[in-house]
C-alpha cells in the first residue's frame, strides 16, 4: 500500500548514487571540437555586411514605426482631452448661467413677497 502513495522503502545508497551519477552525465552536453574559420582580410564578408545593414534597417524601421503608432495615438488623446475640456467647459457655463437664473428669479420672488407683505400690511392699518 505504501508503494501505492509514492511512498518506497528505502534503497542501497550505491544504487542511489549511481543513478545520480547517470542524470547528471545525461544532462551535460558532450565536448565538441570547433573548427577555426580561416582567417579574412577583411572584417567580414559583403554578405555579412549586407545582413547587418538589413538588420539596421530593419530595427530602424520597427523604431519608427512604434514612434508613429505612438504619436497617433497621443493625437488621438489629445484630441479626446480637448473634446472634454470643451463638454466641460460648455456644463460650467450652464451651471453659471443656471445659478444666474436661480438668483434673478429669488430676487423676483423676495421683491414680490416684500411688496406683499406691505400690501397686506396697508390692508391690516386700514382695517384697524
């Protein structure tokens, strides 16, 4: 039952070693003799310079290509920021005009409660 939970009786240490021993030989690559290429006059090759330009080229191009899509896009937002910044602008004005509104109209109304009260106040002394 213990074998059935992972579980082994212990081993000789020898076997256990020798085991290790064998991973360890399987993981580390064999030595390999590398051929020295023949030495050239010049630093590299036309092909070899060829490929680095392309190389060159073509990171420059990525680069350029990341910085365009980069401006768009904070075109793209600064539009939007101005877009809102204007909505924004638009609401506080009618707020402003609003709470001009809102204090013309209570002016109104306390004028017109003054000119009740002594209206009504003419009324109450001629009434005594």
């Amino acid at each position: 039952m213990t074998e059935m939970n992972g579980f082994h009786p212990p081993r000789d240490l020898d076997e256990i070693a020798a085991e290790i021993k064998q991973l360890v030989a399987a993981e580390q690559p064999s030595p390999r003799v590398q051929e020295i290429e023949p030495l050239s006059e010049r630093p590299f090759e036309q092909h070899a310079h060829s490929l680095l330009q392309k190389s060159v080229d073509q990171v420059a191009s990525d680069w350029v290509h990341q910085l365009e899509a980069a401006r768009e896009s904070t075109a793209h937002l600064e539009q939007l920021v101005l877009q809102r910044a204007t909505a924004v602008k638009a609401q506080i004005t009618a707020l402003y005009m609003l709470g001009n509104a809102v204090m013309a109209e209570t002016r109104r109304v306390r004028d017109v409660n003054a000119q009740l009260t002594r209206e009504l106040e003419k009324l109450i002394e001629q009434a005594a």
